[in-house]
C-alpha cells in the first residue's frame, strides 16, 4: 500500500460547488470548482434549483480531483455541512455534500469530519497566508450572502466565532450582485464590477450618501437604492461603480477600527468573494496599516467559496487524532 496521505475536502455553498484534496505536508494537490449556473438576468437560485446542481455536479469534480491519487491514499474526508458553527445553522445545499462525503468516507472506511462553510472561508486564509495569533482575531466574512464582522478565537480543529458587527439588511456582495445585473452583467457580477472600478481613470463620483452604520453594524438597503437609481444603461457608469467601491471600503475600514478598540484584536483576516476584490484590498490594507492594524487578504482563488479551507481543517483533525503532520 502507498505510504502517501491524503485529505478529501467536500464543499457545496450557493453558488460555487467545490471538491479538494492535500496531502500530508498540507500540500494542495487538487481545487476542482464549478460555478452554479444562473440564467441571465436573474439575481439568484432557489435552494431546491443549488441542490440539484451540486448533485450533478459532484460526481465529475471528485473524479477530476481523484485523478493521480490511490482509493487506498484517501485517509480522511471533510465536509461543510452548514453555514456557521453556531446551533440552528441550515442550509438545504450543504445536504449534497454531506451526502457524497459520508457515503465515500463508509466506503473507504476512513473518518469524516464536519464543519462548517464560515470555518472552511476561515481556514483558507489563515493557513495558505501563514497567518498565526496568539490570541484572537477579527474576520470579516464577505460574501454574496454574508456579511459578517466575527471575533475569532481557535478552538480544537475548528474556531469559536462570534458575530460582532455586520449588516442588518442586506450583504455588500448583494448589492454588487444587482448592480451587475441592472447594467447588463452576468451572475454574479462582483468581480467584473471590480475590474471595472480598479482600471478606470474616472474620477470618484459624488452621487452616493456614506453608508449609514453604527458602531459595527450597517445598514446597505440605502446604499443599493441611490445606485439603482443612478445607473444609466447604455453608459459605462464607471465612475458610479468607482463610487460605489469607495464607500464599501470606506465603511468597511470604520467597523473594523469600531470592532477593534471594542476587543483588544489587531489583526484581522478578509475572507469571502468580495474580499477578493482588488479596489477593496488595495483601499484597506494602505489606510488599516496605517492605523496600527494587520489586514490579511488571501488571493481571489482563494477569497472565493472553494473546499481547500474544509480539506485544512480536515487535516488537522486527523492529525489530532492520528498523529502525523498534515
């Protein structure tokens, strides 16, 4: 039997489908992703629509990232199984992955671990920037659906989370998301939004009101309003995305410092598809520094909803309870 070990990490968020596998260096040997397919013009799926894609969809990611690796090499396999590690957390998309996860684990006999898709967000960025605290930390889980300011702390092979700031209505990859779609863009639209704002030479415009927000919390309904009314189609309303932007870091960097002098914790981790955007990342990690803060930003890959976090976490957990590096 091949001496080599190796992880199995299963995640089937909204809109991404998402199969990996590392070995026991903590090596990634495979990121195999396929995006939902959205109709054009829509803004979103149905659960029921999320689920039966990630069925089809699984069977052909797994045997792309199988590919070069023994049945017999797979000791472990991980799996999100909901969206946050708190009680009453459920999504019916994660019932997919659970499902495939726990019938390959009974069939190669090997352990299954559970965790959950915030976990995995987490995890990605920590482990692939080498970032390491003592203490606790903030992160700031920014995604199509979530936007949430957490307070940190490691716990066993996972983490503790607390909610302490956020949005109270809507999430800023939301607003990015309709924006896209009002000016003819595909779903989801965020990083083209992005693209558009970082190469422009249009200046800041002056059309939209600062997010309102107090203390760590948001409200982002306003802010979605002003910019349907302002798009134009037909124009390139590039200086209004560049707006749009500005403000999203702009309130982005008040909450965290707000989140900051409240628990002590400097550094900070961005994770989540908006935290991939580039206006975004450039804006915060120049003003945050200069405030005393360590911002920590994964690559966009790696931003984006993927199962190489859930394969991390399922290595440690091994580890743990089998002794060897992973």
């Amino acid at each position: 039997m091949s001496d080599k070990r190796y992880i199995l990490g299963i995640d089937t968020s909204n809109y991404t489908t998402s199969v990996a596998v590392i070995d026991a260096a903590g090596v990634v040997c495979a990121d195999c992703r396929r995006l939902l397919t959205v109709k054009s013009g829509e803004r979103g799926l149905r659960q029921s629509e999320a689920l039966f894609q990630h069925i089809g969809n699984l069977p052909e990611l797994i045997e792309e990232a199988f590919q070069g690796t023994e049945r017999c090499e797979i000791r472990a396999v991980a799996v999100s199984t909901r969206p946050r590690p708190i009680p009453g957390s459920y999504m019916p998309v994660f019932k997919a992955g659970a499902s495939i996860a726990r019938s390959i684990a009974a069939t190669l006999r090997v352990p299954l671990y559970e965790f959950s898709h915030q976990e995995g967000h987490i995890e990605s960025v920590k482990t692939s920037s080498g970032f390491q605290a003592d203490e606790g930390f903030l992160a700031y889980h920014l995604s199509g659906g979530t936007c949430e300011l957490l307070n940190v702390y490691e716990q066993g092979c996972g983490f503790s989370i607390e909610t302490i700031g956020g949005s109270l209505d809507l999430s800023y990859g939301q607003i990015l998301d309709r924006i896209g779609v009002a000016l003819g863009m595909a779903f989801p639209a965020g990083a083209t939004l992005d693209s558009l704002a970082v190469s422009t030479d249009a200046p800041i415009g002056t059309r939209l009101k600062p997010i309102p927000h107090k203390e760590t919390y948001v409200n982002l309904s306003g802010i979605e309003t002003q910019c349907q009314r302002a798009v134009m189609p037909g124009s390139d309303n590039a200086t209004l995305v560049k707006e749009l932007f500005e403000r999203i870091a702009i309130s982005l960097e008040k909450t965290v410092l707000t989140a900051s002098s409240q628990t002590g914790h400097r550094e900070i981790l961005f994770v989540g598809g908006v935290s991939g955007s580039l206006y975004i990342k450039n804006k915060l990690q120049e003003s945050l520094r200069k405030k005393g803060m360590h911002p920590v930003f994964a690559d966009a890959h790696l931003a984006q909803d993927n199962a190489v976090g859930i394969a991390f976490l399922g290595g440690k957990a091994y580890e743990a309870d089998q002794g060897f590096s992973a």
